[in-house]
C-alpha cells in the first residue's frame, strides 16, 4: 500500500489556469472522494495524480517516488503497472470480449495470455458477472459493464485505483452497486482510491471527501 | 398512530406491540413500556381501540387489544394523507447564511461546515446500508436522499453567495 500525494500543484490549459496551488494527501489504503462543481478543476487533480498529466508546477508523489518529473514513458510503465483506472463510460474495447478485457492490463504487462484470463475469470463470479465472461461490450448493461472495467481496473492489484464518476452514467440503485464491489474489493486488496464525483451519495461511500473549488483542494473540516 | 397502525395488522398485546416497534421503528431507541401502556389507554378512551380477550393471569400485557372501525378509518386517512413537505432544517441553514451575510461573517466558511457533518452523516448511513437488514436500508436511504437535497441547496447557495451579499447587505 502506498500513499499518493499532490504539493502545491500548478496547471493551466493555455491561459485558462485549472489547477492553482492544488494540494491533497491520499494514505496508504485510504478511500478518498474529490468533490466540486463542474469546472473546478476535480479530474484535471486526478489525472495529475496519476500521472496522466504533468503538473507547470509543484510535485507528485506516489510511495517513496516523485512521478511528475518522470519522462512519458516511465509513467506510462507506472500507469500500467501500478495504478488501475475506472472512466464513466466502462471504456471497454468493444473487440475483445468481457473476459479479454478484464485481462488486458494482465496482458499489456507481458502476463501470458493463459495465465491472464485465468486470473481474470474469478473476478466474474465475484462481481456478480458469471456467464458474461464472452460478450463483448455492446451485448453487456451499462451496469455489467461498469463491473467489467471495475475487474479490470482492479485485476492487476494496483497500488491505486483512480475512478472518475464510475457511477455517472448509470441509474442510483446500480451505481450504488458498483459503489459497493468497489470498496469491498478495494478494501479486500488494500487498494488506495482516488473517486472523482459530483454525487454526494458516491462520495459517502469514502473515508474521506475533500472539495476542489477554483482550482484548490479544501479539506472539509467536521467541527 | 404507528401502535395504531400495529393494530390494523392483527389484535395483539402489548408486549407485542412494543417488541414490533423496536424492531422496526424505533431507530436505536426503544419504546418505554410506560408510553406504550399510556398510549393504548388513550386509543381505548377514544374508541380507536377496544380490549378483546382477556387471558388468564396477571398483568396488563395479558389483554390483547383490537383496532375498531374509528381507529382503521384513522389509519387509513393517515396513511392516505401526504406529509407536509416542510423543509425544516432549510429554514435555520437559510437563516444562518442570510444572517451570516448581513453580519459580514464567512457564510462560504459555514455552509462549508455544514456540508462536512452533512457528508459525515451520508458515510454513517451508507455504512450502515451496506451492513444492515433491508429495513436499515430503506432507512438509509430516506435519510441519505433528504441529506443529499440538503447539499444540492447547499451547492447552489455556495454558487450565489455574491449575489445573495450584494442583495441583504443593501
């Protein structure tokens, strides 16, 4: 388990600043939602945390490493080897079927293909996805879906996972079903979570909410 | 109305009566006997309920007590009738921010405390939902869905504090 961490971090797109001094602190396993107003600047902080983007200014940590001065390369090996994702659409490839899917972050980092779907099928019953293994990505629910890319995001046993709006496009009771494998699984692997919502419903399943307002994180303080 | 309500399902005791209100209503905090026995006397005297059988024994939990029409037409009226939609807790946020503003206090600052024990109370209830019977849920639920209303009021307000300031600072 390894702790995530943003110091002060700077980014603008052109001359439109998205991040103004963004500062925020993950623990090690720790669940944590980032909430705010569209435009705020939430995904931008996400995507810099997991080293999609590359902050103008200040610094990213993950574990013992600082990743924003690392070149694309090593962070696309970082991405791929120790960080899972989840989008609001599932972001399936639509070729390969349910089962590939779940394996592919196996598969990209050299897992043979045997192996990988090996390690991919358990995922199935776990989340209440038994017999889907081979449809493919329009013959699945937006909700059997959402399960698929949470398998894959998690197959690997990332150190972190990054779910942005994971809920967003489905309806409450089946968001609120994701939700529920999400944490169980994360929690069961001592995965650290990122969320992005703007669903106070999904943020309440974290340990922790923080806001992003006008481009800087606000912790909320319980009096 | 929720003993009475008991009632309409089947005549039952007390006893009953209080163990079934435990179960499902008293979210944590047990109905005393003394109320439930007080409660009871005041459906009889008004002829919402009558004491049936009495069975052999000591004891006011030996009398099994049935609803009568009066009282099933109550439960029925009451049951049909929405509750007023009165949104309390908006009132004293609306004022605290609308005061806060006109003392020039960081009304932002407040409602940002308020969004924290909102949002604290969601974490309580969700865990709560995910471990509980499905009774606990559907609790959950009206609580979560009544706190999330409250934070859609909440964001929106956030949004215009600085045209609500420039409006009661006049």
């Amino acid at each position: 388990m390894k702790a995530i961490e943003a110091r002060d971090v700077h980014l603008s797109f052109g001359e439109t600043p998205a991040l103004r001094g963004a500062s925020i602190s993950v623990a090690p396993g720790e669940i944590v939602a980032i909430m705010g107003p569209s435009g705020s600047g939430k995904t931008t902080l996400l995507h810099c945390l997991a080293g999609i983007l590359v902050p103008d200014a200040g610094e990213i940590h993950f574990g013992d490493h600082r990743i924003d001065t690392l070149s694309e390369n090593q962070r696309s090996v970082l991405r791929r080897d120790e960080f899972g994702f989840v989008f609001q659409f599932g972001q399936l490839v639509p070729e390969l079927t349910a089962e590939e899917n779940v394996a592919l972050p196996l598969l990209l980092g050299g897992v043979k293909r045997t192996a990988a779907l090996g390690k991919a099928r358990p995922w199935f019953e776990r989340l209440g996805l038994a017999g889907l293994e081979r449809r493919r990505s329009g013959e699945l629910s937006g909700g059997q879906a959402q399960r698929v890319a949470l398998a894959r995001g998690l197959v690997a046993r990332p150190g972190a996972l990054f779910a942005d709006e994971p809920t967003g496009a489905l309806d409450s009771l089946t968001g609120e079903q994701v939700m529920d494998l999400l944490v169980a699984s994360a929690r069961e692997q001592g995965t650290t979570v990122v969320l992005v919502t703007h669903e106070a419903r999904v943020a309440a399943y974290a340990d922790r909410q923080v806001i992003v307002r006008d481009g800087k994180v606000n912790a909320l303080v319980h009096s | 109305m929720t003993l009475l309500g008991l009632l309409d399902r089947e005549p039952s005791h007390g006893y009953d009566l209080k163990r079934h209100y435990d179960t499902f209503f008293s979210r944590g905090k047990p109905l005393p006997f003394g109320q439930v026995y007080s409660t009871l006397g005041r459906l009889a005297r008004d002829g919402k309920i009558v004491v049936g059988e009495v069975e052999p024994g000591e004891g006011p939990e030996r009398k099994r007590y049935v609803i009568t029409e009066r009282g099933a037409t109550e439960v029925e009226s009451w049951l049909t009738e929405p509750v007023e939609a009165e949104p309390n807790l908006q009132t004293v946020l609306f004022t605290k921010v609308v005061l806060a503003l006109m003392l020039g206090r960081p009304a932002e600052e407040y409602l940002d405390r308020q969004r924290a024990a909102h949002l604290r109370r969601m974490t309580e209830l969700t865990e709560l939902r995910r471990n509980g019977e499905l009774v606990d849920v559907l609790l959950a639920d009206h609580g979560l869905f009544h706190l999330e209303a409250d934070l859609h009021w909440i964001d929106t307000t956030v949004a215009r504090l600085d045209a609500l300031r420039k409006v009661v600072r006049k």
